[in-house]
C-alpha cells in the first residue's frame, strides 16, 4: 500500500513538473538540432551525381538566359554556343561552390527565431502556394483568401515546432498581380515575427514592397544588416530552362540584400528524368548554375541550395507529394547540399491525402522523417499542406507541429555521456531503491529535458479517453484551433507602424481582421 501511494505521488510530482512552464534553452528539442544521419547515396554515389551535373553544365548548359545573365556568365568564362543554351565551365561552377556564403543566418524580427543555416542544423517551416482551404468538417475545399494568409502565419507564429514560415496559399481574392505580391508580403510579415518566405512576380514588386520592409526594419541599413524576408526563385523552367521574369526580380533581390532561395523543381518523369537519379542530376546542375548567377551579380550573397525534385504518379502523371520515391529524393537532394556544406532546403510533408487523415499522417511523416535526417537546413512544406500542395488545413498545422516535435527529437538522436549512461542511478535503483526509477532524481532530471510531449496526441488509457468525450486528433485540433485563432494576435507590428505601412502600399486586409473578437473567428 505504501508503495502504491508513492507511486501516486511521484506520478502526481511528474504531473505537475510537466505542467510547469519550461524555460526554451531547457527544452528538449531546439531549432537547428543536428541531421545528417540518414544516407540514401554511398559517398561514391554523391561524387558521381556531382561529375554528372558537371557534365550537363558544361556540354548542355542552360537555354533562353537573359542577357545580363548572358553578360556576367560570359564574363567569367562561360559561353553562348551556336543552340543558345548557356555553358558553364566546370571550373567556374567549382570555384562559386568553394567561394559562396556559408554559416548565413537567416534573421526574424525578433532575434530568438533566428537560423543558423551552417552543417547538418535542421529547421522546419512552411511553403507551398496552395489555391484552396480545406474544411475538414463539411470536407469541402474553397479559394484561399488573403484573410486566410494572415490567420495561418499568425497560427504558425504560435506553434513551438514551426520554425519559419513561407507563405503557404495564393491570396484568391487578390486579381492584381501587384496588389497580391505586396499583400502576400505584408500578411506575413504582420502575422509572424518568425523568419518569412515569400515571392514576387516582377522585379517592380519586390522593389515597391522594400520600403515597407525598411519600415518595420528601422531603415534600409538595418534591414541589410537583419533581413527578416527571403525570396523564393523559380529561375529556372525544368528541364533547363531560365524563366525570364523570375531572373530579373532575382537580380533584383539580390541588389536589395534580400536572402534567395534557389529553387529548381522538375517533375520525375515530365520535366525532370523519371530515373530519381537523373532527377537529383538535373535539380542540382539547375542550382548550381543559379548559385554562380547570384554569385557573380554579388559575391557571397547569401543564397540557399534549393533542389526540389518532384514525382509524378507516371500512371496519371499527377503529382505525388506523399510518396516513398518523393521521400527518398528530396533527402538526396538534402545530402548533395551537405556534400558542398551550402545552405540547403528541400520540401517534405507534401500529403496526396486530401485531409488530415490517417493517409496525411504516415505521408507526413516518413517524408519529414527523412527530409530532417537528411541534414538539409531547411525543411520547407512541412506543415499544413494536403492534395500535393493544392490545399491547406489549418487543423493540419496544429497536428503536424505535434509530428514535428516527436520527428525533431529522432534527429536530436542519444547523447551518451558518463551521466547518460546511469551506472550510479542503475545501482541507486537496484542495490538501495525501490528497484523502479519512476521518482528518482534523474528522472524527474530529464524528464523535461530529454522527452518531447504531445499537445494534440493522446496517450490516456481508453477509459480515461472515453471519459473527456472519445475525441480523435483532428477534434482536438479544431479546439485549439478556435482559440488560438480568438486569441492569438502577434502585436510586433504596433498601429502606429501599421498606418505608416498601408501608406507605403495598399493593403487589402481590414484592421478588423486583426484584431480580437472578430466575427471570423468568434462564431
């Protein structure tokens, strides 16, 4: 009987510690926990994707570049040659790789959320520009809206496990190509103080949108020393191709200190080899030849590896964001980035699933599980995202920071240290204890320090589920979802600067859809 009431106290003690609030550096998993344990290329494997993409470099090259681009790459000794296609020297490529910025820090506004982009240090975030939200009660999907935008980084601005956040759906509601860059922009940069992606159309976008990041940043000079806003670049169309706009607003970022992400992402099997192996060739050689572009516009600027190679159902042609084969490709993808030790991101938790479903659940996650042990740096798409990026579920979010919690602590892996390995708790237990370690001292030690636990999962006996109203993961994420989303307004953008903002450009979402107690969220 004594024994069965200390049991009860000490699991009443382990109760109240875990409801403690606990202090960020003592929490078991951090943001930039080390990858890179998981290998799907032999060392010899990685040397020979790397000659390969040399090779198409060098004797394919590149079609339809821009002739600034044409310019700087000449210039440097690579050449035009009788198709058009640009031609990239192996030892020009070579030299950019050895010579391009390493250990960049990509900045939030507030400093705690900054990323230390250097080795195997993981983080995962958001991505995606999906077209429609799903309603996982009535499973309907409608257009994504820029009220939608908003509300999804402010909800990503509250989950511990997120650790950017890209803009994840198309503002629909927005017609003018202009007005959505701007308010893309603005809805993310209002919503979170994480570190934000975003994109731009036309080079005259990204520039009419920087006075409103020097703004918030306190001046154009601080806003080059602490970018808080990356730019995603499409600059290449798969297979081989530069896109001409998407080069110009690059060469535009660049020249405004803003971090890019390089961005290549065929499709295995339509615009990319349906080999996985040709697949990562062509991805890398595409980067590859974006990171000498950026490199020549501004030496060291910071730039992201950003290899993305898709995967089509080859019986559809459809794409498969949750497949095995997109799994193990994007963590090639994110051993090539650590093969040349450059900032890298890759895209995982692509769900074909069309809900948050158990469908969603293991696509999820065995493409994040590789993606983060992969050791790329970033980890885009991770959250969030259903139908091979056409949708969005904001309950999803809420599920999938659970996931990445638990996935975060596989990649911190086992410390083993003199006290890790618990001879003296071992003998503690067995020669003078209760032969249990349930109240020990290093348990109740660790306990917040070593172990990750769920908000949304359940762990109750069935009879303790059965008694707080029988409710599945999903259930429980719309509850937090409503009060997260009556309750959860980031205020780092105070209204005096909001004012001076929608002077600067002409912002579409209404200051009440900002604000507590709105008929949005309140019903």
């Amino acid at each position: 009987m004594v024994e069965s009431k200390g049991r009860r106290g000490g699991r009443a003690a382990r109760r109240a510690l875990r409801a403690a609030p606990v202090p960020q550096e003592q929490r078991p998993v951090q943001p930039g926990m080390e990858g890179g344990r998981y290998k799907p290329l032999t060392d010899a494997e990685v040397r020979r994707v790397h000659q390969a993409a040399l090779d198409v470099l060098e004797q394919i090259g590149l079609s339809q570049a821009i002739p600034s681009c044409v310019e700087l790459v000449t210039q440097a000794g690579g050449k035009l040659d009788q198709h058009g296609r640009l031609l990239f020297p192996r030892s020009l490529v070579e030299d950019t790789v050895a010579s391009a910025a390493r250990n960049i820090i990509l900045h939030g506004q507030d400093s705690k959320h900054d990323m230390e982009l250097s080795g195997n240090k993981v983080y995962f975030g958001t991505a995606g520009a999906a077209v429609h939200i799903v309603d996982s009660e009535t499973r309907e999907y409608r257009e994504s809206t820029l009220a939608d935008l908003y509300d999804i980084a402010r909800l990503v601005d509250s989950l511990e496990h997120i650790h950017f956040f890209q803009r994840s759906i198309v503002a629909r509601d927005i017609t003018d190509p202009r007005e959505m860059d701007l308010n893309t922009c603005y809805a993310c940069v209002s919503g979170t103080n994480k570190h934000v992606g975003t994109s731009y159309v036309l080079p005259e976008h990204l520039t009419d949108s920087m006075p409103m990041l020097h703004t918030i940043a306190g001046g154009e000079a601080r806003w080059r020393e602490r970018p808080f806003v990356s730019m995603s670049s499409c600059f290449v169309v798969p297979p081989l191709r530069f896109a001409e706009e998407a080069c110009t607003t690059l060469e535009a970022g660049v020249r405004s200190g803003m971090p890019i992400l390089l961005l290549a992402a065929g499709q295995a099997g339509a615009t990319s080899p349906a080999s996985l192996a040709g697949a990562v060739v062509q991805e890398v050689a595409e980067v590859l030849a974006g990171l000498v572009y950026v490199n020549l516009i501004v030496p060291k600027h910071p730039a992201i590896f950003g290899t993305w190679p898709f995967v089509s159902d080859l019986r559809t042609g459809a794409m498969s964001g949750g497949s095995g084969e997109q799994a193990v490709l994007m963590a090639a993808c994110g051993q090539m980035g650590r093969f040349y030790d450059l900032p890298t991101g890759i895209a995982a938790g692509m769900a074909d699933s069309k809900l948050p479903d158990v469908q969603s659940g293991y696509e999820k996650a065995y493409t994040n599980v590789l993606a983060g042990h992969s050791g790329a740096n970033l980890v885009y798409e991770s959250a969030g995202m259903q139908a091979s990026l056409l949708g969005c579920s904001l309950e999803s979010y809420i599920i999938d920071n659970d996931m990445l919690g638990a996935i975060n602590r596989t990649v911190r892996g086992i410390e083993v240290t003199e006290d890790s390995l618990s001879i003296e708790a071992i003998r503690d237990v067995c020669v003078e204890g209760p032969n249990h370690f349930l109240g020990h001292d290093q348990t109740m030690q660790l306990m917040q320090k070593d172990y990750v636990y769920p908000t949304i999962g359940d762990r109750d006996s069935p009879k303790e589920w059965a008694e707080q109203g029988s409710q599945v993961a999903l259930e429980r994420a719309r509850t937090q979802l409503l009060e997260t989303m009556t309750s959860h307004f980031p205020g780092h953008i105070n209204d005096e600067l909001d004012s001076q903002i929608r002077q600067i450009i002409p912002v579409r979402l209404p200051r009440e859809n900002m604000q507590p107690g709105t008929p949005r969220w309140a019903t």
